[in-house]
C-alpha cells in the first residue's frame, strides 16, 4: 500500500508541475502580444517545465545561449 502512494504522490507531483509550467508558458506566449514581460515569463515556464521534460532543458539551453550572444 505505501509503495502505491508514493508512485501516486510522484504522478501528482509530475502531473501539478506540467500543468503549472505549461500555463506559466502560455501567458508567457501571449504576452508576445499583450503588455507584459514575456521575455522574463516564457523563460520562466520552461525552466517549470525542464525539471520533467528533456526538450524544454534543450530549448531553455538554447534560448540562454541566444541571450548571452544578443548580449555580447
């Protein structure tokens, strides 16, 4: 019984951490087109979403680099 709560505790844990990174990704999105900082917000989701998912790490990777770049 207590092995079955702690898988279910990590699929709720999984499941919470890709909704809330998935909808601070989405208001990051529209902020492209409406005021506020997506700059900071988009980042922000990725980074939620990169502690679960392989591709958002690559992308949040690559976005850095494109930063460090702009910005030397």
């Amino acid at each position: 019984m207590k092995r079955m709560i702690i898988h279910t505790l990590k699929q709720a844990k999984r499941v919470i951490v890709i909704v809330i990174g998935f909808t601070i990704l989405l208001v990051g999105i529209a902020m492209i087109v409406l005021p506020g900082p997506a700059f900071i917000v988009i980042p922000l989701g990725l980074a939620v979403l990169a502690t679960e998912f392989i591709w958002a790490r690559r992308l949040l990777k690559s976005m850095k680099a494109r930063f460090d770049q702009i910005r030397n």
